[in-house]
C-alpha cells in the first residue's frame, strides 16, 4: 500500500514539473540577441490577434512556423481592449492576448510583443482610443498629462495580462517594442523614456526595443538608451551601419521586412511580388541579421476597424477591409507562392526541422441569395440632440459609424454650400431628396443646393466615418463634421443631430417596415441555408457602398469603387442551417442578390 502512495505521489510530483514552464534570459550584446548566454537569430512572422478569428490563432502560428519562422511578432490594439473610456475587455472575441501568446508558446514559437500605445497597423486611429478626441486641445504621443494619464491606465492594464508570459517568468515574450516608429512623428525624448519606465514600474523585465525608419534623424528621435534598434526595413550594410552610428553597443534587426504592402479604397490591389523580399531575406539570413516580417499574415479588419492614411490636409486614403496585405499567408490562411518561396530561402540557413504545411481550413460557396429592401435609416433615427453649431462625433461620445445633422435653412436657402470639413462621406439632402455626395479626398467640400419651393427648407448632411487616419502628423481626426457649414457664405446654426453608431445592438433590434419610398440610406435583408460552417467570401459587387453584419456581426465596409468587393466571413459566425445577413447601404435602394465565393478576388 505504502509503495503505491509513493508512486502516486511521484506521478503528481512529476505532473508538476512536466507543466512548470522554464525560465530563460534574454539579453543584447554588442551585435547579438542572447537566448541563455548563447547567440540567438530571431526569424519572425507578424500578426495580430485582434485581425484573426480565435478559432484559428493556432492554425495561423503553425503556418508561420511551417514557413520557418521560430518567432511570433503581435500588435496590441488599445482601442480594441477600451472601446469605451476605463472598461478593458481582454477576454471576448479576439481579445484574449495572454492565451494567444499561450497558443505561441505551446507551438515552440518565442514572441515580440508590439504593445504601443501606439501601434500605425492600419488599424483604425493607429490603436489609440477615439475617446481621446473628444479632448478639444489634446496632444497625442508627448507628454500632455491628459494623454499619459490614459496611457497609464492601459500600460497598467496590459501589464497585468502579459508580465507573467516574459521568458524571464517561463513564458515566450523576449523583446517588448517601446511606441512605434516614434522618430517619423515627433522627437519628444522624454515620452518614450517615461513609456519604457512605465513597462519596468509594471514588472516588464525582458530587453526593450525600438522601431524606426534606417535614417540618422528617426533614429535619434525614436531610439531608447539601452533598448535594440529595430529597422523599418533593414535590408543593407548602409541600413545597419546607420544603427551602429545611433548607439554601436546594442544589437539591430529588421524590425519590419515587408513581404507585402497595404491598399486603399479606389487604388490597385498592391502586389509587390516575391523577388524583393527573397532578395531581402537571403542578405539577412546570410548576415546572421534577425528580423520580422510585416506581415507574415495580415487578417481582416473587421467591423469599423480599418484605418486611414493622409499626408496633407486636403488627402483621405482609407484602407479596404481586408489585411490580405499579399502576405505570405493569405487573408484566409492560406500559403501562396511568396510563402513557398521564403520557405525555401529559410530552410536554406536555419539548422532546426521546418514542420509541414498545416492542412487548409475549410471553404465553401454560396449560392446567390436575395437581399430585401425592409427599412430606411430615415426611420430608425434616435433622439437628436440639439446644438448650436456642428461638433465632431467623438464629442458627442460617439467613435464610429455614422452621424446625421439636419437643419432648416432660413435667409440663405439655396445657392453654395460648402461644409468645414466632412469627414469622411457625406450625403446631401434637400427636403429628403439627395443633392450630392461629398467625399473628403481632394478638399473639394461644397454642393449647389437648388431653389427650394419649401418655406424653410430641411438640409440633412449624412456622414459616414471611413476610420480615423492612423499615421502621421494628421493622426487628430475628428470624424463627422469638424466645424461649420454654410451656405453661400451664411454660416448655419441650430442643428438637431442623430448618432448612428450601427452598433451590434442596433442592427440586432433593427425592425422591418413598409417598403414604399426608400431612398439614400437604405437597410436590406437576407437569409442563405449552410450543410456545414466553413469560411467564404461574401460577393457584395451588387451593393454600391455601406457595411455588411452575417447573423449580427460586423464583416466590415463595401464600396464598390473597389478594389474589393468580396469580404471574408470566417466560419465561426457562421452556422449550419440559416445564417441571417443584413446590409445597410447609402445608395441602393432595390433588391439585389449577394453570393458566397471561395477567395479574395
């Protein structure tokens, strides 16, 4: 008896041990990444776990280590984690970071954590929260104490999520990122400083580094005493050797080595081929440099969250829905021939086991289903709120979505209309009939309103928000309209204004009404039957512009300028059986039908 009580004991002892995760150190020399004392060259693929449905993190780490990648890069998103101001949410949908770099780990993958407060990634206001914008005055990315004291509470917050998953406590996180190429936007030193304490103050232990552009003004700007330099890219002696110039006592790497590239709405799918990151790849493997490559799979952004670029006043480029970005790994999970083509390079230097390709995820198509007029956003409108002049929505706590601002016109009622600024879409409406649209790319704001027979004729300026911009000095984009509109020089007051946020909730509760008269604004319906969920593309090529949800959730924007007019919906919002899709659309306004295909394009 006494015998199997001991052996008992031995066997849990021995579950224990087996589970407990061993620690490791991580720390920069001169010229190398130290892993336990020994030279370590990361090979890293990026991700973001907030662009990837959970069910298939673990799938998307394999195919990054099938392509021989021993690293994992991931962007934290603030704004996807706060949504609203001091309510975190690490734990629905896409949001649990500690069990993705969990899934890293359990697959023998190490992680660089990209935790911002910033991050670009084309993510909707480069992941800082659009709260922080109903702050009149607010200075982003320095030192203003409004600013840093969210920062704090974030820091503080993602601290707690990921301090326990260093490789100093048995976790996989080597390296944390300090901001985001912070020398292309300002020069405040003592901002990124009082970042890296903050991380430290929070018990992040494991080295720092930076990311910038290889040029000396970025680098001095951006770069942290003490943290590695990354390069955004690093594809040449010249590159690394201007690292070395910034601080020659501290390792470099590729920090982002681009295999693709982003779109815009109205541009080309960009397709930069296979030749220049195989051309890249190969001088970093044969340097012994380590690197990222951005990305090695780019996701979706789904629901509003794909963000926006301008480089001047008068330019708006938002980005399309998918984060296909012509990865290695397609939006869908896909390997392509760059994937093949880096696989091949890779296996060429490394000395560990490249594992086989992971079995595709399943993919179906749909036939075309009919969608149905059934209401007009002219009939869901909530309570207005009255102001004097037209204030942005983050004013009125709103962050996405659209926004409704109607007025009667008295004294000035037809003639030049011009609106300070429209951001991004507008719809111009006279007495419920469209004028004209106005888009904010080109700076060209004003419309001809026509005589009106109407004694106090009703504007209504309907505004879409395209994403807030999320790079560069024009980052304080208030979306609606962000000061004035007059009309042929009269500027208008005494507006009612109606937030339309399309929420979840809204579209869950949105009812059916009589289909006589829709116009500009217009909900539809349909329904498709499923033997089994799998992913597919939904075909909205019959739909002109608007959002689409399948069974309530939010697949993204759909203009059909292009380039994309398929948007992906993962299998996991999707059901066997009958799968529910609405669509809201500005311009259409009679049936049409949709359909499911199997890709991108």
């Amino acid at each position: 008896m006494m015998k199997k009580v001991l052996l008992f004991v031995l066997v849990i002892l021995s579950s224990i041990t087996a589970g407990a995760q061993q620690k490791h150190t991580f720390a920069l020399s001169k010229s190398d990444f130290l892993l336990d004392g020994k030279p370590f060259q990361i090979i890293s693929g990026e991700m973001h776990p907030a662009r990837i449905p959970k069910m298939y993190w673990r799938h998307r780490i394999q195919m990054a280590k099938a392509m021989g990648c021993n690293t994992i890069a991931a962007y934290i998103f603030w704004n996807y984690h706060e949504e609203q101001k001091g309510v975190f949410d690490f734990k629905t949908e896409n949001r649990d970071i500690a069990e993705f770099i969990k899934l890293c780990q359990a697959e023998g993958m190490w992680v660089l954590l990209r935790p911002g407060p910033y991050v670009c990634a084309e993510w909707d206001f480069g992941g800082l929260p659009p709260y922080l914008l109903s702050i009149p005055d607010i200075k982003l990315r320095c030192m203003d104490p409004r600013y840093m004291a969210e920062v704090t509470r974030f820091v503080d917050a993602l601290s707690e999520q990921v301090r326990g998953l260093q490789c100093t406590n048995g976790g996989p996180i080597l390296m944390v990122q300090v901001e985001n190429e912070y020398g292309s936007y300002a020069n405040d030193r003592e901002y990124i400083k009082t970042l890296k304490d903050m991380w430290v103050k929070n018990g992040i232990d494991v080295p720092f580094y930076t990311a910038d552009g290889p040029t000396a003004f970025m680098l001095e700007a951006g770069g942290v005493d003490g943290a590695a330099i990354g390069l955004d890219s690093g594809s040449s002696d010249a590159d690394f050797e201007q690292a070395a110039k910034q601080n020659p006592n501290v390792p470099s790497f590729s920090s982002e080595s681009y295999p693709g590239w982003l779109t815009h709405w109205k541009e080309k799918w960009q397709k930069p081929g296979n030749d220049g990151i195989v051309k890249e790849v190969t001088y970093l493997l044969e340097h012994k440099k380590s690197f990222n490559l951005y990305v090695v799979h780019g996701g979706t952004n789904f629901g509003f969250n794909a963000g926006a670029n301008a480089f001047s006043p008068v330019q708006f480029q938002p980005d399309v829905t998918s984060y296909d970005y012509d990865s290695p790994v397609n939006e869908r999970g896909e390997p392509t021939s760059k994937f093949y083509a880096l696989r091949n390079v890779i296996a060429k230097y490394v000395k560990y086991k490249i594992p086989n390709v992971p079995k595709p995820t399943p993919v179906t198509e749909v036939a075309a289903f009919d969608m149905k007029p059934v209401n007009s956003v002219w009939n869901e409108l909530p309570e207005a709120v009255k102001i004097p002049q037209p204030v942005p929505m983050e004013a009125l706590g709103q962050y996405s979505g659209f926004i409704l601002y109607r007025t009667k016109l008295i004294g000035r009622k037809s003639g030049t209309l011009t609106i300070t600024e429209p951001h991004d879409y507008a719809l111009i409406l006279l007495n419920g009939k469209l004028v004209d649209t106005v888009y904010r790319d080109g700076g060209k704001w004003t419309v001809k309103l026509p005589p009106s027979d109407v004694k106090d004729p009703q504007l209504d300026i309907l505004v879409e928000n395209m994403g807030h911009i999320n790079f560069a000095q024009y980052m304080v984009d208030r979306k609606g309209i962000t000061d004035r509109v007059t009309l042929e020089g009269m500027t208008l007051t005494n507006w009612e204004v109606y937030k339309l946020p399309m929420d979840d909730k809204f579209i869950a509760a949105l009812k059916s009404s009589d289909a006589n008269g829709f116009h500009d604004g217009v909900f539809f319906k349909g329904k498709f039957e499923l033997k089994a969920a799998a992913d597919t593309y939904l075909d909205l090529s019959n739909f002109k512009k608007g959002v689409i949800w399948v069974n309530g959730h939010n697949l993204g924007r759909y203009w059909n300028v292009g380039p994309q007019f398929h948007l992906y919906c993962p299998a996991n919002w999707l059901q066997k059986g009958e799968n529910n899709v609405t669509v809201f659309d500005l311009h259409q306004d009679t049936a049409s039908t949709i359909k499911g295909v199997k890709t991108l394009e």
